[in-house]
C-alpha cells in the first residue's frame, strides 16, 4: 500500500494549529495555570497533558500507530513500521513563565524520520519538513546560514541548573566556547533551538536533549542543508539514544566539534 506522506503532514499541521490554539487558550492565562512538578525545575501543566490528549486523538483516530509522547506511557499501533513522537509542549517552564514555546510531531518510518513539525503558536511559525522535500517555514523554503566566521557565530544552547545537568559541565563547556563567537542564546525550547538553526537565527545549536523533543528539529536542520552529530561527529545510532547533539551549519559544526572534542565520551546503551 503507497502511503501519502503529503496528506499525513497536512493532517500533522491541522493537529498541531489545533493544539496550539487549546495551549494559547491557557497561555494567555499563564499567572494562573495549575502547575505540577516532575522534578526541581521540570514542570508540567493542565495545558501539556490536555494537548498531549488532543494530538493522540486526532492522530490515532486517522493513523492508528504507535505513539511515544512526554506526558502519558506510550501506545502499541497496529502497523509495527510507523511511529509518532509528540512533544506537546516543548519548553513547558517558558510557557508558565509567559515566553515563547513549541509543539513538534514526528512521523518515524522504522529508524527513519519521516516528516515532522515544529509549531510556535505565540508567532504563529509553522516549521515543517519531509525526508528529501526540503524545510519550510509557512511555506517558504529555508537553508542554515552560509557565515563561516568565527566572530559572527551566533549558538544556542540550554543551561540547566546543577541536580538536572544530565552531563557534567555544561558552564564549563559554555566559557570554552563562547569566547571567541558573536553570541550565546538559551530559547529554552529544544525544537524552537533546531527550528531556529534550519531558519539560520542561529549558526549552531548544541545540548544534551531528549529525542522526541529534537526528531522534527533534526530533520529540518538536515533538510535545510544542515549537519547533524553528536558531540564527537558520530550520527543516528548515537545520538538518538544519547541526546547529546549537534545540529550547524558546516562551520559552527567544525567549531563545536573541535570545542567539545576534549569532553570524555557518552555511548549509546
């Protein structure tokens, strides 16, 4: 059976505008959001679950595969080849706190990433992508930065506090690198991060990161002409299980390569 990947990613964006039109329902009320915690400095809210409920609903009514999610125990589908990753709310403390957050679906097609997207319901910015058709932002066609210099790269991270620094160092890693480069931004969203590099707002991003919330990122960076790795130039195999990630233009990508080259390595379990 030939599967329309086009029309599944269409029914992906319809999803996504609808979740993000519940989430901006709360958002407008953040002062007032009932919020729980996972853990120091994880937070999660009515506004995460009720759009992890709403994408599940509209996905599975159509596509009955498997689904990986961030608020709910994954679901078993009824084709083994297909499986969503749904992050309902990437940058959850943003949205709480009144800043810019991110929905991303996306659509694996056994080890592959088939399409994804990352929708920023604040601007109204729908980042969208499929395997060998290019990234798009509401429609246009995107490409990472073309700057090779040092002095104007412009590189995203995260910054944890110290009980949930997954790897050790990460001020430490930040000095080394920002010395010499045009700035650091912290979005504090993932796929807003990757979404940002595909655009070319960043030369380069870098953290250790979940892989449902970055399967959509990575594809828009790797389809907007973009280089993908993990800290130590190694690919898929290592970084979707690790999280520690790459994703740059060439020339951030050799910089933050050779930076983080001293950094002891992280294997795949």
């Amino acid at each position: 059976m030939t599967i329309n990947y086009t029309a599944i990613l269409d029914h992906m964006v319809a999803t996504a505008r609808e979740a993000g039109a519940l989430t901006l329902d709360h958002f407008k009320r953040f002062r007032d959001i009932e919020i729980g915690i996972k853990g120091p400095g994880d937070f999660v809210s009515d506004a995460d679950r009720e759009s992890e409920m709403l994408i599940r609903d509209r996905l599975l009514s159509r596509y009955p595969w498997g689904l990986t999610g961030e608020e709910f125990a994954p679901v078993d589908g009824k084709d083994s080849d297909h499986h969503w990753l749904v992050d309902p709310i990437d940058g959850t403390t943003n949205f709480i706190y009144g800043q810019h957050y991110t929905i991303t679906i996306s659509l694996r097609r056994g080890n592959e990433t088939i399409c994804g997207l990352v929708y920023n319901p604040v601007s109204d910015e729908m980042f969208t992508a499929m395997k060998g058709e290019g990234a798009y932002l509401n429609g246009t066609r995107l490409r990472v930065s073309a700057s090779e210099d040092i002095a104007l790269m412009c590189i995203g991270t995260g910054l944890p506090t110290p009980n949930l620094s997954l790897y050790p160092g990460a001020y430490q890693r930040l000095d080394d690198i920002r010395a010499p480069i045009g700035a650091v931004r912290v979005l504090g969203s993932a796929a807003n991060s990757c979404a940002h590099v595909a655009c070319g707002r960043l030369t380069g991003y870098y953290e250790e990161t979940g892989f449902v919330d970055t399967a959509a990122g990575i594809l828009l960076v790797q389809e907007a002409g973009g280089i993908v790795t993990d800290w130590w130039g190694r690919g898929p195999d290592v970084y979707e299980k690790t999280g520690t990630l790459i994703v740059a233009n060439a020339a951030t990508h050799a910089y933050l390569i050779e930076r983080l080259r001293a950094v002891p390595r992280k294997d795949a379990a």
